[in-house]
C-alpha cells in the first residue's frame, strides 16, 4: 500500500516532464501506475492487510494503513476508473492545451491521495487526504483559471467542502477522545455511547455530505462541471464523491443505529435523490443533466450504506459499482460529443444517433445501467436495493414504507432522465436533417471511444456475472449486524421488486413523455428556492458582517487595539479563576535576598521605561528588565535559558538601535496625556493577571511535575544531558520546526517591507562600492575592508581593532555553542544568535559593506538550507528506524579518531543555526544596510 502512494508521488512529480516530452501522448505511460496499482489490488483482494509507520505518536499521527473488502471496492473504483480516465485525456487535450503537464500531475496525485484516504486506518490521517483531495478538486476544477466560471466554481467547491471539512475535523477529534483511540478499526469494533459520541458523528456526517454532494450542500457538484470533461468522469462520478459514501459506510457497522444517523442520512439522501432527479429534467446542458443526476444518484447510494443492514450495504456496493462504471462512461460520452460537435445544449443536437452510432450505443448501454434496466449491474443493484429496503429490521414499519415509496419515485425520476439523456442527445427530435453542430462534428477516433466503451461494457458483464459480484461484494456486508439472506443475481423471480422495477421503468418512461405537461403547471418560482442563490447570498451576509465587525473593533489605532485586546486577557481569565477556580494560593516571595535586589532593579527599570521620553533611554531600561530575567534564570539552575535570554536581548537591542537610528530622538506623547493613567491601570492589571495565572497554575498541580522525568528521558530517549535542547531538537521538535518556519516567514516579512523588488539578497561587498565612496589613503592601515569606505567622522579605529582581534573568537565561541549543546548549555539556537551577534560587531564597526565581507551569502539560501536541514532530519530519522523529527543514533568507528556516536538531531540543530544566522543577516541588511544606502544616497544629493 505505501509502495502504491510512493508510486503515484513519483508518477505526479514526472508528469509535467513526461507530458513536456510525449505531449498527449505522456498521459498512457502514466496510466500504467493505477493499471499496475490495481493489480495488485485484484491479486490481494479477499485479504485484510495492515501497515502501521510510526510518525508523531504523541500527536495521535501514525501512518496506520488497512486493506479490507470496502477499501479493496473502493480501490477499484479510484485506480481503474482513473486508469481508463487518463487513456480518455490522451485523445481528449491537444498538444497545445495550456498547463496540461500540471493537469496530468494532479490528476495522478488525485488517484494517489483518494488511495490513501480509503486505505487510511488513522482518522486524523484519513482528514489530512481528505482536504488534500478538496485541494486538488479546486486546482482541477479551476483549470481554465482565464475563465470566470471556472474561478467561481472552483472557489465554490473549495468553500462548502472545506467548510464540512473542518466540522469532520471536530466530530474525529471528539470521537478519538471519548473512543480512546484515532484508529477507525478500534473506534468502529468498539463504538461508544451519549450524547457527545452522537455529537461526533453529526459532525463527521456533515462533512461526509458535503462531500458528497448531498442537499443542502449539493449545489457546489452542478457548478463544478465548469471543469474539464475528465475531471468531471473522475471527481464528479467515481472518485471524489464516493468519499463522503465511503466514510458512512466505513461508519455503519458502529453507528448506524447511534440517535441522529437515520435522520441525518437517510432524510436528507432521500431529499437529494428526488430534488436532484426533478432538476435533472430541467437543464439542457448535458454535463448538468448528468451532474444533477450524480447528486440523485449519490442521495440514493447514501440511503443504502446508511440504513445499516447486511441486504442494503450489500445493494449500496454494488450502485456503487455500478454508478462508477454507468456514469464516468457517459461524462466521457459527453466530452466525445462537447469534443465532436462543440456544443453540449441538447436543443442543439439533433441526428446525433446517426451520425456517431457506436457513441450512441455506448451511451444507451450506460444510461440503461443508469435506469436500472435488465441484464446490467444497475439492475442487479436497484432490485437488491428494493428487496433490502422491504425488508430491514433497522427501520420501523411505517418508516421502511416511506423510504420504499420515494426511492421508488426516485427512481422513476432516474428513468426518465436517463431517457431524456440519450434521446435528446441522439434522437431526431423530429427534425427532417441533423442540426447544424451535428454537420459540422468529426468522428471520435477508437482511443477516445475506448474507455467509455470498456465501463459501459463493463456494466453489462457486472449485471451477466451478478453471482461472482455476489462473492466479490459480499465482504463488505458481512460487517454488519443482522443476518443477511439476500444474494445478487440477475433472475429472482417474479415478486415483489420485479413488480416496483416494472412500475419504475413504465414511470420514468411516462414521465419523460408526459414532461411538456408537467412544464405548463409549474410554478414560476421553485418551491424549496435556489441553493446556488442561497449561497452567494450566505457570503454577502458573512461579508456585511465581517465588514461591520472590523469597522467597529479596527479602527486603525494601535492604542485601542492592543487596549481591547488586554482588557480581555484580563477581564476573562480573572472571571473564570473567581468563578471556577477552587484552588488554594500558597507563594514563596523569595529564596534568597539576591532575587529580591534583582527584582528591584527591574521593577525601576520598567517604571523608568515609561516615565521616559528618549527613546533610546527607554529601550536601554527594556533592556534591563530582560537581562534582569537572565539573572533570574541562572540563580535557579537554567543556564541555558539564561544564556538565550542574554543573547536574545543583546540583539533585540541592536534591532532597536538601528531602527531609531531614523526616529526622532524624542517621543511626542503630548496628545496621550489623558491616556497615562488608564494606560497604567492596564498594564498593573496585565501584569497581576499574568501572576495570578502562574501562581494558580502552580498551585492547581496534583501530582508530580512532568519536568521531573525529563533528565531520564532526554539522556535514554534523546541520547542527551542538556534537557532544554534535546526538548527543542528531540522531544519538542514538531513545535521547533514551527516556530523556526515562523522566524523564516518573519524574515520574509522584514525585507518585504523594506525592499520593494527582491526581498532577498546579499549585502554589497567593497568591490560594489561606487567611485564616489570615500575612500581611505593607501598608507593608512586596513583593519577592516568595509571599514576603510566609512568617513572618518563616523570612523571608530578602536572599534575595528576590536573586532578584527574578537570577531575570530566570536565565531569559535558560536561553533562551540552549536556543538556542545546537547550535553551542556548551548545549543543551534544559542550559537546561531552568538554568530549573529558577530556580524552586528561587523557591522556597526565597518559598516554595510563589511557585512557583505564577512558573509558574502545571499540571507535567503541561508535561511532556506537551515529549513531543509531542519525538515529533512525527519526522513534521516526515518531511514535509521526512529520516529519522525526525533534522534537516531549513529555509530562508527574510524581510524585516529576511534568511536564516534551521533544523534541525527545535530542535524536538525544545525538548520535551527542557520535559520537564527539568516535571520540576523536579513534583518541587518534590511534595517541597516538598506536604511545606509538611502542615506548615502540622500547626502549625495545634497552634496550635488
């Protein structure tokens, strides 16, 4: 199963090349990956195999993997369908079509992720290729992005099923914490009871229907035929919307009889079958024929899988078959004729039949599986359906008559649809000659034809071979609860579903015939509204009120937002400790009278801070405060934070330092006046909150602190005696890779608003000075490069000595830092700031041009490796057999140097190091090499 998704990765990534080399023809090369896929399907198929990878066990994220009768139906539907969909687009695209490498690769990834969300065990898993399908969905349904349609469509599509989406996220993760487990396999063999699993499975429900496509969230599926032909056979009919299927049929072995399940499923697959069926006979666009239909269909196989009965999941499989094989061929029918006639208005063809009769018949084939026609599988499906629905015992009498008598009007509808289909598309229509689109059409060549042909065909030997489908399909049912006595075959005998088949097919048939009439006496207006209306009216609405709701909370003044957003930090966590909270405060002020004299000094400092008026006055007294919590750290034994926490507000200084180097040196707060002591009362609030929090937090503790067992775990699990770095590098090392992708985006941000063109870049090096630089006399002696283009007024020679004597050291210091880490204080992020610190004393003794000399590195390549490092020590650690993103021990030994043991996480310290290092050089060559050059600049317009 792994060895299938790494396949369709490689095949998406080859794709653009593949196509760029064999133009249409790239696509038949690529359909051998599902071909081959489904192979191994077939070979394996009656088996329950499992593969489980450990990912982030802590996060519930493991890669568990399990095959069984449903994910092998499933399969068949995702890989053949998508086999014989990319043969279609092989003849369907020309060479020239835009962007048709990119298509193929979606395409092929699509195939590949649907795989892996029916074969998904983990739910969290399953979500994660759940919205990577709703992803796809969107770039394929936008394909012509020129088009405005397309762009709606596609923008629809992505907005309601994203949107259910994130209610399944909630419904999983409520589901996992009262089941105990993410695993489906245990969550289904022991499901759970009340009112939070019912909860649950609303939520997981809501995002199943949205999926697939089910009323009210239905009307994003006619929309999306705005997409190419192929995405429509694929996605919109085998595919995509099968998912939300799949998961209620994962789901009904376990909780087909928890409260809200029949309500949900079977009320509303019933309202999607016949609203949807009615619309169908409506539309004259063929794809919207068929896309309407696909909604009724879906309503259809939703009440199937979800009345949780042996008969009906065993009816629900095989229109699942069937409606993949009947309704991927007529989508691709509909492209043949969109691709021959260049229209798809069926008031537009007319002697279609009998200019192309072996796509009319292929067509016919198709739509009469559609119809439930004898001898083919949609037949043998619908008679099973019949027979299961009349006979459960998961339903009350009046209940399974209800359901009965409108899956039979349901169905009528499904037969008069799939009359109007084919008759439209291919009859006369009484017209003496074929239509002007019908004389003007080219024949389909046999490889456009053949894929189509194949399902088609296929529906009629599924219907032939209705005892061989019977053992194929019957694993799934076998599931279930109850006891199954039904069997697909083609001939049961005369009762009571051939009898219904029969009403149905004359019906449908009367009702396509008696159609005109119906359209005289209907209402101007439909009855239930349009939901595409109610839609773009749902977004107007959510955009009033954004719109009103930002106006009234952002008002453009910093002040009143950081005022509003204080003032609910404090009013809320102080309401819930008064009102819940009933524990105890018992505090230690001090341990020693070192503490005391420390806090002191920072409790002046940041009264100074705000009583001053200088700016850098008040930066300096910031300063104070955190080297003062520095202090603090090391008098309890964490130098390592202590050492952080130094570095980091050495450099925060210089950051501020350069930035009101363009400040004026005094603040103008004479308008703020009446503000000051509101403003204080704020900020004594903030900070007693925060203390109240901590003491109660501290005080509310039961048992033994985790950090107690941290020592043990960091030397035996992360091979390290520094507890705060193998918790960055190790133990916490999905939360580093964040916040380090954070500082990434950060640095982005910075040079973004300060370069307009490129946003990075290397600093200028002395040999990109201008002519007109100064320059330093040839006598004089060089401490530094850089140093010898600055005017002798802004010159320091003591400070270029200086650094030229403790640069070197600096740096050594940073290396020792880097790799002394994760035994003693130290670590990627402590060198990285102590290198960084480094080029500030490069910079402020020899200027921009210095910087370019002591890292002549673009900051973006910097940042970018120290990204891949970080990142890639999760596949290291995966080939050395460890989890992802934790240490793998390596162990070797050499000649001279004897055994030498490494941890992967080194690695990953690294990237941390480079990033810290980018960052510093991205913000000094934005915040002051940048700012010195538009200086330079203006003083030399001065000059002249």
């Amino acid at each position: 199963m792994l060895a299938i998704l790494l396949a369709h990765a490689l095949a998406a990534l080859a794709a653009p090349l593949c196509v760029r080399s064999l133009g249409r023809n790239g696509f038949l090369p690529l359909a051998l990956v599902p071909l081959a896929s489904l192979g191994w399907v077939v070979a394996n198929w009656g088996t329950e195999q499992r593969t489980h990878i450990a990912w982030a066990p802590g996060l519930s994220m493991n890669i568990d993997m399990r095959f069984d009768s449903l994910t092998a139906i499933m399969s068949v539907l995702v890989l053949g369908v998508g086999t014989l969909v990319l043969v279609y687009c092989s003849r369907y695209f020309e060479d020239d079509e835009p962007k048709l490498g990119v298509f193929a690769a979606q395409m092929v990834a699509f195939a590949g992720v649907m795989f892996g969300l029916v074969t998904a065990d983990n739910m969290l898993v399953l979500y994660t290729y759940w919205e990577l399908t709703t992803v796809l969905s969107f770039l394929l349904v936008g394909h012509y992005a020129e088009r405005a349609s397309s762009r709606r469509a596609a923008t629809q599509a992505l907005l309601v099923t994203t949107a259910g989406g994130l209610a399944m996220l909630v419904g999983i993760i409520v589901l996992g914490q009262v089941s105990g487990s993410y695993l489906l396999s245990d969550v289904i063999a022991n499901p759970t009871t009340g009112w939070l699993t019912d909860v649950a499975i609303v939520l997981i429900l809501i995002g199943a229907l949205s999926k697939s496509a089910i009323v009210p969230l239905h009307f994003w599926l006619p929309g999306a035929m705005a997409a190419p032909t192929p995405v429509s056979a694929y996605l919109h009919a085998a595919a995509m919307v099968k998912a939300g299927i799949y998961l209620v049929a994962r789901f009904a072995p376990g909780y087909a009889n928890s409260p809200p399940w029949h309500i949900t499923v079977i009320g509303l697959g019933l309202a999607s079958m016949l609203i949807a069926g009615w619309r169908s006979l409506q539309v004259y666009d063929l794809k919207l024929v068929l896309a309407f239909g696909t909604v009724s269909q879906l309503g259809f196989l939703i009440v199937l899988v979800g009345i949780g009965s042996k008969d009906a999941a065993l009816a629900g499989m095989t229109m699942i078959v069937a409606h993949g094989l009947f309704k991927a061929a007529l989508f691709m029918v509909v492209g043949i004729i969109e691709h021959a006639t260049g229209t798809r208005d069926i008031r537009k063809l007319a002697h279609l039949g009998k200019r192309a009769p072996v796509l009319a018949g292929i067509a016919a084939l198709a739509a009469l599986s559609m119809a439930g026609i004898p001898p083919l599988v949609g037949f043998v499906g619908k008679e099973g359906a019949l027979e299961s629905i009349a006979h459960t015992t998961t339903l009350p009498d009046w209940a399974k008559t209800v359901v009965l008598v409108l899956v039979v009007l349901g169905s009528i509808l499904t037969v008069a649809y799939s009359v109007r289909f084919v008759w439209d598309a291919f009859g006369s229509k009484q017209r003496p000659n074929p239509s002007a689109a019908v004389q003007r059409m080219h024949a389909p060549g046999p490889l456009l034809l053949a894929s189509p042909a194949l399902l088609a065909v296929g529906g009629l030997a599924g219907g032939l071979a209705a005892g061989p489908l019977d053992r194929m399909l019957s694993g799934y049912s076998k599931t279930l609860p109850g006891d199954g006595t039904y069997h697909l075959a083609l001939w049961h005998g005369f009762g009571m579903a051939l009898g219904l088949t029969a009403i149905v097919i004359v019906g449908g048939v009367a009702l396509y015939t008696g159609y005109g009439l119906l359209e005289r006496v209907r209402p101007s207006r439909p009855l239930l509204g349009n939901a595409d209306r109610g839609y773009d009216a749902a977004l107007r609405f959510m955009d009033r009120v954004s719109i009103r709701l930002t106006g009234s909370t952002q008002r453009g003044s910093l002040p009143v937002t950081q005022a509003t957003i204080l003032a609910t930090f404090v009013l809320l966590p102080t309401i819930l400790l008064i009102v819940g909270t009933k524990t105890g405060v018992r505090l230690r002020l001090w341990d020693s009278p070192i503490q005391v004299f420390i806090g002191a000094i920072m409790i002046a400092a940041a009264i100074g801070a705000t009583v001053m008026r200088n700016r850098l006055a008040s930066v300096l007294l910031v300063g104070v405060t955190g080297y003062g919590c520095g202090v603090i750290f090391a008098i309890h034994g964490a130098p390592d934070l202590a050492l952080t926490q130094f570095l980091v507000e050495t450099l925060t200084l210089v950051i501020f330092v350069l930035v009101l180097r363009k400040l004026p040196a005094e603040v103008d707060d004479r308008g703020a006046a009446a503000f000051k002591v509101p403003r204080a009362i704020l900020s004594v609030a903030v900070g007693a909150t925060i203390s109240a929090i901590a003491a109660y937090a501290m005080n509310a503790r039961s048992t033994a602190p985790i950090s107690l067992k941290l020592p043990d775990a960091a030397y035996h699990l992360g091979n390290g005696k520094n507890v705060v770095n193998v918790l960055l590098v190790d133990i916490r090392a999905w939360d580093t890779l964040g916040e380090i992708s954070v500082l990434l985006v950060a640095a982005t941000g910075v040079a973004s608003l300060v370069f307009r063109s490129r946003r990075f870049g290397s600093a200028p090096r002395v040999s990109d000075a201008p002519s007109d630089v100064f320059e330093a006399p040839a006598d004089q002696v060089t401490w530094l490069r850089g140093g010898d283009l600055i005017h002798p007024r802004h010159r320091s020679l003591i400070l270029e000595i200086t650094t030229r004597l403790v640069f070197p050291t600096i740096m050594v210091l940073s290396v020792y830092f880097f790799f002394s880490g994760h035994n003693a204080p130290g670590g990627g992020f402590a060198g990285g700031l102590t290198a960084g610190l480094a080029l500030v004393l490069r910079y402020l003794a020899g200027g921009r041009y210095e910087l370019g000399e002591a890292l002549p590195v673009d900051a973006g390549q910097i940042l970018g490796l120290g990204l891949i490092l970080s990142a890639g020590t999760a596949a290291i650690s995966l080939l050395l057999g460890a989890p992802v993103l934790s240490s793998a021990v390596f162990e070797v030994t050499l000649p001279l140097l004897g055994h030498i043991k490494l941890v992967t996480a080194l690695f990953f310290d690294l990237g941390v190091y480079l990033i810290v290092v980018g960052l510093v050089l991205d913000v000094l060559r934005s915040l002051g090499a940048r700012l010195d050059s538009a200086a330079e600049a203006r003083e030399q317009g001065v000059r002249s």
